[in-house]
C-alpha cells in the first residue's frame, strides 16, 4: 500500500478548460487529463520559469515530487498536441478534492475529500471549491 499523498497547494484553475484540434468533432476525440496539480507545476516551471526547488515549496511539495509531475504534465500536453488529441485540464481523479482556505486564501487539492482535514498552512477548516 503506498503512502498518503501530501496536500498540494496551487494558485487556481486555468482560464479555459479544454482544448482541442480545429476542425476536429468533439465525438471524435480522444482526450488527454492534466489534473490541477499536474497544470500549476507547469506553470510554475514553464510559464514563470521557476527552478525546481522554489517551485516545490511553494505547492508545499517535495522536490522530487515536482519533477516527477512536471515530468507527467509535459508528456500529456505533448501526447495532446502530437496526436491531436483534446487537453482537459482539472480532471483530477475521483479520490482528489479541491480545498479553500477562506483565512490564507490558499487553495490545495487533498487526497482524500472526505476526510476535511485542516489547511495545512494555517489549520483552520477548509471549503469546497470549484476551481
């Protein structure tokens, strides 16, 4: 059995949440899910160019762990772009729930919904969110 995932902080969701091949019928698609922590590594490494380790800290996450998933979201995005293929973005896994911190105003994507547990910045109680 492997061990619990850490809350991931990140900044919000995207602007637009799909993407997909002009011309192409949305019925004939296949599509391609970067989840929400998988999309603000992205962001952090590619569009502000942060280096690893700042980037690590600030979703609150191990270095190693940041790699990995930027590894993971720069394999999807080209797998979309390469094969033509449709980008939904937030399609985070069924397991996964999206927390707000009313007090920091941080937003993190936990593990296990169901539990509410308390943000892990400030410990006070966490909302739903729709990012």
């Amino acid at each position: 059995m492997s061990r619990p995932k850490n809350p991931r902080r990140i900044s919000g969701g995207p602007v637009a949440a799909y993407f997909k091949p002009r011309g192409v019928p949305m019925g004939e698609l296949e599509e391609v899910m970067l989840t929400l922590d998988e999309f603000e590594a992205l962001r952090l490494a590619d569009l502000d160019g942060m280096y690893q380790l700042e980037a690590s800290e600030v979703m609150g996450i191990s270095r190693q762990t940041f790699a990995r998933m930027v590894e993971i979201a720069r394999h999807k995005v080209a797998d979309a772009i390469v094969n033509g293929k449709a980008l939904v973005i937030g399609g985070n896994s069924a397991e996964e729930g999206v927390k707000y911190c009313s007090t920091c105003e941080q937003v993190w994507v936990h593990a296990a919904p169901e539990d509410n547990p308390p943000c892990p910045d400030c410990g006070h109680e966490l909302d739903e969110t729709s990012v």
